[in-house]
C-alpha cells in the first residue's frame, strides 16, 4: 500500500530531495519517531517501509503496555507512552486503548520475593500497584483458576492497546504534520555523503544529515551492510487467539513460572502468548518451526487457569520477530563512529509499550543534541569486537 506524499521538499546540489531526517522502517517505532519530528519540533522528515507499515513485529504484537518492569527507565518510558496512547485513544479512536489493569501471578518463593521489590520500584515511580493475595486476584478475574498461586502484583492502569492501528495512526498525524512517508517501492540503498545521509529508492534519491535506522528485526542486517554492526539478536516469538466468547474485558494476566500471558481481544476472544524461542534468526531468511508445541504449551495452561475455556477453539496462530540485545535493554541514540547514522530498536519483546516515550525522547534528542533521558540506553554502552549471544526472555521482574 503505497503512502501518500507530503509538499514538494527542497533539493540538494546533488538533485536529491533534502529533508531534515530520514527514517528507515515503519513499524510502530518509525511512524511515532516521524510524528514528533514533524510535529513538536516541525522537521522534514522522510520515512521509508519497505512492506506494508505496521507489516513487521507492531503487526504482529499482543499490545500489553504495562509497567510491571524491572528498571527505573523501562517504568518512566511505558508510563509516558500509556499516557500517549490513551491521548491518542481519546482524540482518535477510542478502540485504540482499553485500560484493564494487570496482573501477574507467581507460585514461588523466590517470584513471591520479585513482587515485593516490584511494587518498591513502581511506587518509586508514583505507579499505583500492590501484591494481592491468590485469593484477591481471583475476585480481579473470576474466571481464572489462581487459588495455588502464592501472590500476585496488580498494576490497575496497566492497559492493552492495537498496535496495527495504532502505527498507522502514527503514520498518518506524521503525514498530516508533513512528514513523507512512502512504502513498497522496492530496496532501499543508503550511503554516507558529505553532509549526511542518501536514500535512493523508487527512481528518487532522498538525502539528510541524519539517517534513523528503525527497522525492528532487520536493523542487525541494515546496519551490518552500512558497515556499522551492533550486538542485536532476532528472535522468534508466538502468539494465538482463543475463541472463547468473553463478555467484558479482564486484566492480562502473566503466569511467570508457566511463563504465559492472556489479554481481552476484541470481539470476545482471548489472546495468549508464551516467553520466545531462544535462539537467534535470521528475519530475512526465515523457517519457522511448528506452532504445535506453542499451541499445546498454551492448551496447558488454559487448562490449568482458565479452565472454563480449555476446550474453546483457536482461531488463529502467528509468530513474528523480535529483536534482543546483550542486556535486554533498548538501543536508541547514535551509531558509534558512524556521523549522522541514528538507531532506534532493541525493545526485547516490548517495543509498542515503549515506541511512544522512546520515539518522542529521540526526538527531542535529536533536535536538541542532548541525549539525557536516553543515555542509559545509549547503543555505545557495547564494546566491540560483538560477541554473539542467546535473546533471553523479557517478561520476568529481574535483570
Ligand atoms: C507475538 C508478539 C507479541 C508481542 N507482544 C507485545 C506486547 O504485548 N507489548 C509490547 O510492547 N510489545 C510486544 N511485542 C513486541 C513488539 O511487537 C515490538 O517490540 C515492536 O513492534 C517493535 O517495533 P519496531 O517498529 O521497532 O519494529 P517493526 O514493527 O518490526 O518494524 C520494522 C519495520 O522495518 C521494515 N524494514 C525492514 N528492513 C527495512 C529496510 N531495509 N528499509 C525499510 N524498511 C525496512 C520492516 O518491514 C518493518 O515494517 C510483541 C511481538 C510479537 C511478535
């Protein structure tokens, strides 16, 4: 589907298109980075998807947004994006975000122990959560079958958003603040010029003095090929709809040691998800396992919690990919030794609750030259030479 274009920019000498930034990749990162470009700090911006915008890992995602994290900055940068998106939700589109709260169960001492260090953490943060009894969380969600759980943390602005729709509203208020955002018109070819970066596709060349890398899972390849790598693993992760006919929306739920999540999906099904395949893929040559031991992991746990709807149906299964790094934390700044070349990805499995804060905080970075509120997840935190590592699961409380 291609996108449609913004007034006629101004050229350089070379004939190419000049804008103020160039942004490769539309997914949910890319379309919010190029909306608070245009419009907090009113840049020409270009962004580049070379599919279908949302078609990568935000098409793909569950659209929990939760603070439940294990880190000061994870728990400021999904409270600014909740914020946003429920702005967003209340101007745009109201299905776009339903706060249902949260809740994550554990059943062992040591998960028992995470919680207490969790709530400290997010009350720090001015988060309202508290530990519930096993008895408490099922009277939060009647359904569920918790009794032999030990506790669980409940975070009630905890929410679940539609991250398809919700990208391509990013792509369409960066449009509407003159953003040119265009897709499927074949390879793009970036290379460093003088005074910054060009983009050559569909018969056109684009050029900047700052080129933004968001490309999810391929950004480890779109970086290896500009000759500027950084430690990322792609990894594949999986997800499935239940049909089981619910009447009003409940709070996720994760189960950490069974390691799965459960949301609201509209329409009355119920969407579940497990932790990843832990091994590293390669997205542009990718093939993929059976869903089945996925969908009998699942099938085991609804049967263990929710076991009035173990014999639903299921309606759908996908995986998409996810990108990691060495120590689970995103990777958002300047390339080292790379003038003018910018990264934006590494969210571990948790990039749409934090493309909002992320994107917005690049910006401003961007724009000021001030990298502040992003140096803890600067991508020149790593020494190379880059060893390879194994993506590790994201949805746990510790580091
Ligand atoms: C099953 C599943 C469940 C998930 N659940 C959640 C959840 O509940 N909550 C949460 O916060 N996160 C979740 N995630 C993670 C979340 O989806 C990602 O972290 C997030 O979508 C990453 O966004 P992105 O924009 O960085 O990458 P992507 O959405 O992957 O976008 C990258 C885009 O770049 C494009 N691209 C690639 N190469 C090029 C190129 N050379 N030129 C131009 N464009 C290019 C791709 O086509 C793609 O569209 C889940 C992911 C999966 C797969």
């Amino acid at each position: 589907m291609p996108g449609t274009s913004a007034p006629s920019p101004s050229r350089s000498h070379s004939g190419a298109r000049a804008f103020d930034a160039l942004i490769l990749g539309g997914g949910i990162a890319g379309n919010a980075l190029a909306f608070h470009l245009a419009h907090e700090h009113g840049w020409k911006v270009f962004l580049y998807e070379r599919h279908t915008p949302a078609g990568g890992a935000s098409g793909k995602a569950a659209g929990i947004v939760s603070t439940q994290c294990w880190n000061a900055w994870d728990i400021r940068a999904v409270e600014t994006s909740r914020k946003e998106y429920r702005r967003l939700s209340e101007e745009h589109d109201e299905t776009l975000f339903l706060e249902t709260g949260g809740l994550r169960v554990v059943s062992s001492e040591e998960g028992e122990r995470g919680l207490a260090s969790a709530v400290d953490r997010l009350r720090a943060a001015k988060i309202e959560a508290r530990v519930v009894t096993a008895k408490e969380a099922g009277e939060l969600l009647p359904v569920a079958k918790v009794d032999d759980a030990r506790a669980a943390l409940y975070t009630p602005k905890d929410a679940v958003v539609a991250p398809t729709d919700l990208t391509l509203l990013y792509g369409r208020l960066a449009r509407e603040n003159g953003a040119q955002v265009e897709s499927d018109l074949g390879a793009a070819e970036a290379r460093p010029v003088p005074k910054g970066w060009e983009l050559a596709v569909g018969g056109h060349t684009y050029s900047a003095p700052k080129l933004i890398v968001a490309c999810g899972a391929w950004t480890k390849g779109v970086l290896g090929r500009l000759g500027h790598p950084l430690p990322l693993a792609p990894y594949l992760t999986r997800a499935c709809l239940i049909k089981a006919n619910v009447r009003k929306p409940f709070p996720w739920l994760h189960d950490s040691e069974l390691d799965v999540y459960v949301r609201p999906f509209p329409g009355g099904d119920v969407l579940a998800g497990d932790g990843t395949e832990l091994k590293e893929v390669d997205p542009e040559h990718l093939s993929p396992s059976s869903d089945l031991p996925f969908l009998e992991n699942v099938a085991g746990f609804m049967q263990r919690r929710f076991p009035a709807w173990a014999s639903s149906s299921v309606g759908a299964s996908w995986h998409g990919i996810c990108t990691s790094t060495p120590d689970r934390r995103p990777m958002i700044g300047p390339v080292p030794d790379a003038p003018g070349l910018f990264v934006l990805t590494g969210f571990n499995g948790f990039g749409v609750m934090r493309a909002g804060a992320a994107s917005r905080w690049m910006a401003d970075a961007l724009a000021r030259g001030r990298w502040t509120e992003l140096r803890e997840v600067d991508p020149g935190r790593f020494e190379p030479p880059y060893a390879p590592f194994e993506p590790r699961p994201g949805f746990t409380l510790e580091r």
